[in-house]
C-alpha cells in the first residue's frame, strides 16, 4: 500500500536522529515504539547496536548514528520501528530517534548532486529540507555488503 494522493503526494515520518532531521516514507513505517532496554551482546554486525524485544518479536536496532555522521547518544526518547527487505523477505528492525516524529504529506523532490547512496529525495517542509532516507541503503544486510 502507497499513501500517495491524486496529487503526487505521499506520505512521510519527520524524526531527529542526532542533531538532525530527516524524513521515511510512512509506508514502511509500524509504529513508534517507547525506549526499552537494548539488548547487546558479542556480534560482527557492525550496522547492528543490539536488539530490542517488542510485542514477542525480537528486532534488531540499528547504528544510524554511525552512518549519518552523527555520534551514538545513549539518551534516545524512542525506536521507529519500520519495515525492510532483506534478501527475498520483510523484516522489522528499529532505529532510535531522539527527538519528536511527525507525519507530512508532501511531494518527495530528487536528491541533491553527490549524494549517498541512503538519500533517495529530499522534502521541502516549512522552509527546511530534509533527506529522504532509503532504510536498506542505509543498513545494508550482510548479503548485500
């Protein structure tokens, strides 16, 4: 299911990782879910900072921080857990966010020049811009590395 209006809008989740925002589709997104303990434990998924257990599922929590610039803060206020593809099948997995989400609709605009690979568009909201993030671009799974 695409939330996409008649007008070419589609729906996307605004959050703060770090010291910035940046905008999901909704599309893949399934909740946002209370800080809860992280589970960790010896590992060689350098993408992966530990595991969470929501509704009787374990979820993998990945190091967002890492890739986009950011430095790890241990002081998140939530998980936004979302759906993504892993070789041929879906799976849930959750990156910690610290600071208010909201939803938008709007028009997705192409990426800038030179850009990473986990920036599929950018959105123009309230006269920011903020990067779309390409959840499997930005975690790749070890089968795509």
């Amino acid at each position: 299911m695409t939330t996409m209006d008649a007008a070419g809008q589609k729906s996307f989740v605004l959050l703060q990782i770090g010291d910035r925002r940046f905008a999901l589709s909704a599309d893949i997104v399934a909740e946002l879910a209370p800080p809860v303990r992280l589970h960790t434990f010896p590992h060689t998924s350098p993408s992966v900072a530990g595991v969470i257990v929501r509704r009787g599922h374990i979820v993998p929590v990945y190091d967002s921080d890492s890739v986009l610039g950011g430095k790890p803060s241990s002081a998140h206020r939530f998980y936004l857990i979302a759906r993504r593809r892993v070789d041929k099948t879906a799976e849930f997995g959750a990156i910690p966010v610290n600071g208010e989400c909201e939803l938008a609709t709007c028009e997705m605009l192409p990426p800038p020049a030179e850009c990473p690979a986990y920036i599929t568009g950018t959105l123009a909201i309230a006269g920011e811009s903020l990067d779309v993030l390409d959840l499997e671009a930005l975690v790749p799974s070890s089968s795509s590395s």
